[in-house]
C-alpha cells in the first residue's frame, strides 16, 4: 500500500482547481506552507482539505500529520474504506503522485520504485479521513480498496484517488461512501519506473 506520495504543485493552482470544481476554499490557519516535495513520507505534515461546517461547497485547506498511532503504536497511514461509510472525518488529500514498490529487479538490492500520475490532470485528490486526539493531536490517513488494472500488476491493494467531479461529494458526508469510493478505469493512472532511473512504461517488466 502507499507509504510515500508527491507534491510540487503551488498553492494558488490547487485554489483555482478546486474552484472551478464548485468548492470554495478558506485557509483558516494561513496559507498553508506547501513546499515541492518529491517523497511525502509516512509522518510528514502535508495539506489536505477537509469540510468545512457541514457545508457541501466549503473546504479548510490546513497542514496535518500523515498517520496516527495504531495498536502497538504503529503508524495507520493506510485505511480499509470496504464495508464503511465514513460519515465524519471525510478529507482530500492532495498529490500529484503517488509511489509502488516491488521487489528488486535483477542485480539491484533496492526494491523497485514505480511513481503513478493522473491522465489528463498535474495534480489529483486522494480520498482520505482525519482525526484529532488529546495525544497525537490532528492526523490523516488515505482510504484503500481492491485494486483496479492500473494497480494490480504492482500491488494486491491501492489508495484511491478522485476523479474531480467526486471531490465535493467526498467532503459530503451525507453522501454514501459507496457512491463516491471506486477505481478508475483501466488508464487513468499511468506508471514510469523511478528506481531504477530507466524509464519504463505500463508494465512490470
């Protein structure tokens, strides 16, 4: 599953993007200091939008921790969305990329390293939840599904990303999870080999 996601979009971008997907944003924290990063890492603060009063059309934009502790303190940064509907804590997490990994290829010792994208957009959502405890304060995680045929080859369960027009009704809790939650068609999300540094596209190889 995701460990390790991507974001080197500028925040005036993401603001224009969600405004033309009919979701206003307010920074309730101040602008959110979202420098380009190529490896989000499990513990790392990132952004995310979260709803915003109940209100269907308003998102916050704040920075919050990925993951929370799970039993035996291990991170949760990962989340089983089947059977469940979420009917708080709903939030989009923002990414341009996300990250597989498989094992090494002939005469490596580093496992491989494959970046997905999204067709036709710079950047996307992943769907998400969020939490706050007296201990760990405010954390996220990302929901995860079956995987669809972009994710299978490289892994038995995936993150879920949001198709646009999904966006306002994942911040919509009145909206069914299983309405909103699903994979994408088979090449929505393309793949290159970032480790080892060859490129190489849509398959294992």
């Amino acid at each position: 599953m995701c460990n390790d996601y991507k974001l080197e979009l500028d925040i005036a971008s993401i603001v224009q993007d969600f405004s033309e997907s009919k979701i206003k944003i307010r920074m309730p924290e101040g602008t959110p200091n979202v420098a380009a990063r190529e490896d989000i890492k499990i513990g790392d603060i990132a952004p995310i939008v979260r709803g915003a009063n109940g209100k269907r059309s308003l998102g916050e934009l704040v920075n919050r921790k990925w993951s929370w502790p799970g039993q035996g303190g291990k991170p949760v940064y990962n989340f089983r969305s089947e059977g469940r509907q979420f009917a708080s804590g709903r939030c989009l997490i923002l990414a341009d990329g996300f990250y597989e990994f498989t094992d090494p290829m002939p005469s490596q010792s580093r496992k491989t390293k494959w970046l997905f994208t999204m067709k036709d957009h710079d950047w996307f959502c992943i769907a998400g939840i969020w939490r706050s405890d007296s201990k760990f304060g405010e954390a996220f995680t990302m929901l995860t599904t079956e995987p669809g045929d972009d994710i299978a080859p490289y892994h038995h369960r995936q993150i879920i990303p949001l198709p646009r027009k999904r966006w306002v009704d994942w911040l919509d809790a009145t909206v069914p999870a299983q309405d909103v939650l699903g994979v994408l068609p088979k090449g929505s999300l393309p793949v290159t080999r970032v480790f080892p540094p060859e490129a190489a596209q849509g398959t294992l190889v």
